[in-house]
C-alpha cells in the first residue's frame, strides 16, 4: 500500500471527510497571497536544497525547491514572512513612546 492510500485512511478514521492536503494546499496559496501583498518575491526552482530568502538590489526574494513537499513550502513561507515583518516593523523610539503613553510626563 502506498503511503498517500495509508494517510488517505488515518485521515478517514478521525472522522475528516476532507480530501487529503486539500487545507494545505489552501494554505501554500494564502501565503503567496500575502507574500505577493508585501512586496516578496516567490520562486519555485530546481534547487540541491530547500531554498530560503534573500535580498537583491532591494528587493526581497523567497526562492524554494519545486520538489519539496507542500509541508515544506509552508514552513519555508512561513519562516520568510517572519523575518521580513520583523526587519520592515518599525518601533518608535523609546522616549516617544513614553511620552504619548503617560501624557502627564514628559
């Protein structure tokens, strides 16, 4: 039996009537969604690794293997969305912070 058929059917006995890979496949997709929404690139390649991110002239790339699996390609989208929010987040400095948050000091 192959394995698609064997998690086909561990799927079934949990009661799931949907088809197997179906919610991650919708998931893969919403995060391209929001990666094209940010200004990140994605790129499927043949690749000796999994991929990762970069950035060229300015522009943020998220570059991965067109053979990983589905659960790959998540993780790797999900790890490049993280690292591009947290570099492009902007934090107000801490004294103007402080100051519009107790309007009394100053």
């Amino acid at each position: 039996m192959a394995l698609g058929e064997q998690e086909q059917r561990v799927k079934r006995k949990k009661g799931q009537e949907r088809v197997l890979g179906e919610s991650r496949v919708c998931r893969l997709a919403i995060l391209e969604e929001r990666c094209k929404e940010l200004g990140l690139k994605v790129i499927y390649d043949d690749l000796r690794g999994e991929g990762g991110m970069c950035r060229l002239r300015n522009e943020y790339l998220v570059i991965i293997n067109r053979r990983a699996a589905v659960h790959t390609k998540i993780r790797m989208l999900e790890q490049a969305l993280k690292r591009y929010e947290a570099k492009t987040t902007v934090i107000p400095p801490l004294r103007t912070a402080m100051s519009s948050s107790h309007p009394g000091s100053g």
